[in-house]
C-alpha cells in the first residue's frame, strides 16, 4: 500500500516529529474515507446482485409476461404475475404528486426568501422543518381518515365538469381509496423536501444580480422572473427529483390509503390500482419464499426507475453547469 | 433539530414503558388464572416454539397466558405467520407443532413425514369462529341475507341497497336506495378463504370462484386486515364486508342474520357457529381429524359462515425435547378449561363431540 500522500515532499520548515504524526493521521485519514467510498459501492453492488439474482429466481418461473401482465399471483398454479399495474400506479401517483407539488412549494420557498418580513420567515422554515419530520404512518391515517372522506366532494365536482377528460371520469363506487387521492396525499408530504431545498437555492442569488436588477428599474416580480429563477432552475430540478425519489418509493402512507387491486383502470378517481412499495409491503407478510422472489423482482424495476429518474435529473442539472453554484 | 430528536426519544420510549406495563395489567384477573392454574397438568420443560394461522392468534394468547403461568418450566411462543407460513415452518422442523386455517394438503402431509419419524403430520381442530357480515346502513338494524344475495353482493351484481332480492328477505326494513359498497380483504387471508368455501357450497349458483385466500371477484374495494376492514365499514356508509366477530364486536358494527333455510335466520355468535361446526364429518384418516364442514347446513339456530382452525402436529415422530410439552399444551387447549375462554374472545369452542376426539387423539401424540 503506497499511497500518493507518502512520495510528496514534505514541507521543510516541518518540525521532523510533527510531521510524522501528520503523515500516519493523512494515511489514516485517507484509508477511512476510500474505504467509505468502497463500502458504499460495494453495498451498491451487493444490493443490485442480490436483487437481481433473487428477481431472476422468480421471473424465469413466471408463466405471463412480467412486464405487461396485470395479475400478482406467484403462489398460484400456474404462478402468473406482472407489473404494468405497479408501474402505471407509481408513475401517476407521482406525477399528480409532482404537479400539485412543485409550484406550490416554489411558491412557499419564494414567499419565505423574497416576500415575507424577516420575523415570519423564520418561524415559516421551521414549521416546514416540522413537516418533513412527520412519519410517513402518521400521513397515512391522516389520509385515510380525514383526507378521503373529505375528497368525496372534489372527486364529485371534478367527476361533473371534467369527466369528459376521461381521466376524471368516475367509473368506480365508495370512498375515494384512488391514485388520485394518493396523488394529492403524496404531494403534501413531499412539500417540505422540497421546499427546503428550493429556499436554500433561492437564499443563495448573488445580492449583486438581484441589485442589479433592481437598478435597472425592474419590480420585485421581475427581479425574480430575471435573477432568482434562473439561478434557482438546477436546484429546483434536484429538489423535485429529491421529493420524486420519495414519492416513488413511499409505502405505508400509500398502503394506508389505496384500495389495491389488480384491474387496470384509465380513471384516476376509480379507486384501486396499487405502486411498488405498497404492492411489496401488502404481499410480504403472506408470501412464501418464491412470493418473496416475486416481490423482490418488482423491488429491482423500482430500483432501475429510480436510478433512471436520477440519472435523467443529474444530465439536465450537468447541461446548467453555469448555474451550478447551488446545485451540487 | 436536535431538540426535536430527544422529544421524540422522550414520547417513543414513554410509549413501550406504557407498552411493558399494559402487559402487567393482565394480571388483574388473577383469579380466573389460578382457576385455569388448577387445570393445567404440566410436562416438560424448555422453549417451545409455533408460528401458523393469524386467526387463531387470540386464542393463542389466552392460552399462551394461562398455560405459562400454571407452568413455569415451559416458554411457549407461537408466531402469528399465517397457516401457509406455519405448515412451512413446521415441515422444516423449526417449530413443534403449527396453527393453520385449513387441513393439511396432500403434498404437505408428504412433507410433513420427513420431520415425523415413522408418522405423519396430523390436523387437530381446536379453535372455532364465526365470520360476521358486518355493514353500516344507519336506520337498518336487523338486516337478513342468504348466500346466494350475498354472493351477488360481493361479485356487484347488486349494487343498491333497495335491490328487489334484499327487500324480499327484509319485508319490515326501510332500505334506501343508496349504492352498496362491498369491502374485501387485500391481503391473504384464511377469512376470505373461508366467505369463498361458504358461498360456493351454499350458493353455487352465484359464486363460481375458486376458495382462494387471495379476494378472486372483481369490483368492490380491498383493505388490508380485520382492522382495515371493520374501520373501512365503520367509515363508510353503504358499506358491507366479512370479518371475525371479534372485530365486528370490538369496532360496534351491525351484523347481519344469514337466511339458511331453518325457519328462523340466524344470528352471529359463537354459540350458532359451534352448532355448524357440530354439522361436520371428520374426514381425516387414522388419528387426522381434518373436519369437512357442512357449509349448506339447514340445522336449527346453526350459524353456515364459520372457520375452524387447525393444530398441527406429527401423529408419531414428534421431536423428544419437546413433544411432552406439546402433548400437556394440547390437552390444556382442548379441555373445557381450554376451549370455555374462548367465547370472551369472539371464538366458538369446539362441539363437545369434536372436542371429545381431539382429547382421545392428543395423549397418543408419540
């Protein structure tokens, strides 16, 4: 082991005990933080294999099409079971999630940074705080227990206006268990994730773009249509990717509000439908070792959307390298 | 932050303390134990374990309870799994004996003679429980259905509460012309195993599903668990699903009398089921009690919509260390001792001929 650190030439006016212990303490140093980064890979890697082998285990048995079967059977005979319902649930719950979430949270993060008196500023950060520190359980009886039985009405009005949308076109009967409704409840929790981070982006504006806006005559408004988003854009995409990530891979809220079911519906009010983390926490309990394998194969396409969705976030972010300054 | 984390440590760990002292308020009806003490005959010493059927697991933990506090050398643990995990768990030898909500199959019983030297794994009926219709339709308190309108109910081929088919089985009641809104279990469950084995033998005409633990209709909204079911009834208006009696009976919900075809329809409870259960043939061979229930039953005052649960346990073969305290476990539970602190829990004690079986067949356990 010869590390880069050991062939530098010292400095001279180093006293010659000092700078020994020095060296032993940067070999040290050094050998901690790349085996953290070793470690890190390799449970990475080890996840991935594990997932992958197990996943291999279950889908080469599967007699329908894994990916576009709307059936979870692996314990049936012939075992038959297939995705296309988890993955359709994920990715619409999250995208409603998204489309509530975002603009409201950029709201919020402007209002804390730009609008709002230094005295309310701060108490609002810290209420948000608080929101994120809420167990995702707690948001999923909330869910089900207030915010379902008050949606009756929205999904009615929704369901009289927009139903010739198609998507608000209620089909299904009983309370409103739908992706809808779990939508709208996964876009409060991931508020303050995002709002967080979209503050802190915003609080970094260099003051001399917004003085300088300011001097050339602009309004407070196109101050921040001029120097504040376009400084915060990388940073508000890292932070919807952020709360993406949590969105994608929650599970009890979901689990606590869905009324799951393997028909495919188009109408995002019907209720039923289901995501991958709830799928896998409804189905553990009861599944034998190869319903495990099952699941588990679900568990690595969720494993590959997420680490699509970060990699599509990390490219746009990489493209506004000159805004970087707050991204990381 | 900071202070925020140690507030939460503060109120997690208040709440397993409050956790820890609830178990030591049990003990508050200490007379009832000693009484059980009396009854109890020990054997053997040492840690046993079992793990099987969820739907026994009440009855379990009575047991459980009484059992470790007349015998002090045994510690016994049964894990609530489910009857699919419990029969794996004992075909592989790592428990004594499993709970399960249905007898063993064919190829389990192979399985099983691995772990049983010379002998094969047996079913002994041990704990009986009705299965309440429960629903929530305010102003309507002594609803009557019979299989085949349930059938139709659960498969949304009825979909209103004023239906013709419900209003000839309820002349008096004043139903509303509101949507029905049938709930079902999400998760696996021997409950849903056992709602699809009544209506297939009692309504065959309208339930053409197979038995599955997994819901196999369509329509209607899932929920996971006894819990989530009875507060999905409780919730909703127009609601009507199945659950154990204890649930019905814990949360307040209405449950309806099922029309068998005696002349009066019968009502929920632990009593009726054990005259259902009484209807069964045992089908089991040699020392299996594996019971056919009679799910059509027309018997007077007998409630159709019930389950038994199975202990399970080699007929011979049994692992030495353990298979004493098995056997003064068994006899414990199949007692009258055993079986009357079943009633408090929702469950049905087995019918005394049943229950006179799996008193002869447990002491020959070897």
């Amino acid at each position: 082991m010869d590390t880069p650190t050991s062939k530098a030439p010292a400095p001279p006016e180093a006293p010659q005990g000092r700078r020994t212990t020095g060296k032993a303490g940067d070999r040290v140093f050094l050998g901690l933080s790349r085996g953290s980064g070793i470690v890190l890979l390799v449970i990475m890697a080890a996840i991935a294999a594990f997932l992958a082998y197990r996943a291999s285990l279950a889908i080469s048995k599967d007699q329908a099409n894994f990916l576009t079967a709307f059936a979870w059977n692996p314990q049936g005979n012939p075992p038959e079971f297939g995705i296309a319902i988890l993955a359709y649930g994920t990715v619409v719950s999250s995208i409603i999630a998204m489309a509530v979430a975002v603009p409201v949270a950029i709201g919020i993060a402007l209002f804390v940074s730009h609008y709002a008196p230094r005295k309310l500023a701060a108490p609002m950060a810290y209420v948000i705080d608080l929101l994120a520190a809420v167990p995702s359980i707690v948001y999923g009886l909330w869910g089900a227990l207030v915010l379902v039985p008050y949606l009756a009405g929205l999904n009615q009005w929704l369901d009289e206006y927009l139903g010739w949308t198609y998507i608000f076109d209620k089909t299904g009967s009983g309370p409103a268990r739908s992706l809808f409704t779990v939508g709208l409840l996964l876009a409060v929790m991931i508020l303050p994730v995002i709002t967080n981070v979209i503050r802190e982006v915003f609080l970094q504006v260099p003051r001399m773009h917004e003085e300088a806006a300011l001097a050339l005559g602009a309004t407070r408004w196109e101050v921040i249509r001029m120097s504040v988003l376009p400084f915060g854009r990388s940073g508000i995409i890292s932070a919807s990717m952020l709360g993406l990530g949590r969105a994608l891979g929650e599970t009890m809220a979901v689990a606590t509000v869905l009324s799951p079911s393997f028909v495919f519906s188009g109408h995002l009010l019907d209720p039923g439908g289901g995501t991958f983390a709830q799928n896998i926490a409804a189905k553990f309990n009861e599944a034998d070792a190869f319903g495990r394998d099952a699941l588990i194969a679900s568990g690595l396409v969720l494993f590959v959307i997420t680490l699509l969705v970060n990699g599509a976030a990390r490219l746009i972010i990489a493209r506004r390298k000159e805004y970087s300054g707050a991204a990381a | 932050m900071r202070a925020l984390a140690v507030g939460a440590i503060a109120v997690s760990s208040a709440l397993v303390l409050t956790a820890c002292g609830s178990d030591d308020n049990s003990a508050a009806n200490g007379v009832n134990e000693k009484k059980a003490a009396k009854n109890i005959e020990c054997a053997g010493k040492g840690k046993l374990l079992a793990s099987g059927s969820s739907a026994q697991k009440n009855a379990m933990d009575v047991w459980i309870k009484n059992y470790m506090a007349a015998c002090k050398d045994v510690q016994l643990n049964y894990n609530p799994v489910g009857s699919g995990g419990g029969i794996t768990q004992f075909t592989q030898g790592s428990t004594a004996f499993a709970g399960s909500d249905s007898a063993l199959k064919p190829e389990e019983v192979a399985a099983s003679k691995k772990i049983c030297k010379g002998g094969q794994g047996i079913n002994l009926p041990m704990v009986g429980g009705p299965v309440a219709v429960s629903y929530n339709l305010p102003g309507v308190d002594d609803l009557v259905l019979d299989a085949p309108t349930l059938a139709k109910i659960f498969d949304s081929k009825i979909k209103k509460w004023n239906d013709p088919a419900i209003k000839k089985l309820n002349p008096k009641a004043d139903l509303p012309a509101k949507e029905i809104h049938p709930f079902h279990r999400s998760d696996e469950s021997g409950t849903t195993a056992n709602l699809g084995k009544y209506l297939g033998k009692a309504a065959p005409g309208d339930w053409k599903y197979p038995d599955e633990k997994a819901w196999p209709a369509k329509g209607g909204q899932g929920a996971s668990g006894s819990s989530g079911v009875s507060a999905q009834v409780k919730q909703t208006e127009g609601a009507i699903s199945y659950v154990e009696l204890s649930y019905a009976t814990s949360n307040d919900l209405s449950t309806a009398k099922l029309d068998t075809g005696a002349s009066e329809p019968v009502e929920v409870s632990p009593e009726n089921a054990s005259k259902a259960i009484a209807d069964a043939k045992v089908v089991g061979k040699g020392k299996d009690l594996a019971l056919d229930l009679n799910y059509a039953t027309k018997a007077e005052g007998a409630y159709p919509l019930m389950l038994v649960t199975y202990e399970i346990a080699c007929d011979k073969g049994n692992k030495p260390e353990s298979l004493d305290a098995v056997k003064s476990f068994l006899n414990y539970t199949a007692s009258d001792f055993g079986q009357e602190v079943l009633v408090k829990e929702g469950y049905a004690p087995l019918p005394p001929e049943i229950a006179k079986k799996v008193r002869e067949t447990v002491p020959t356990l070897s």
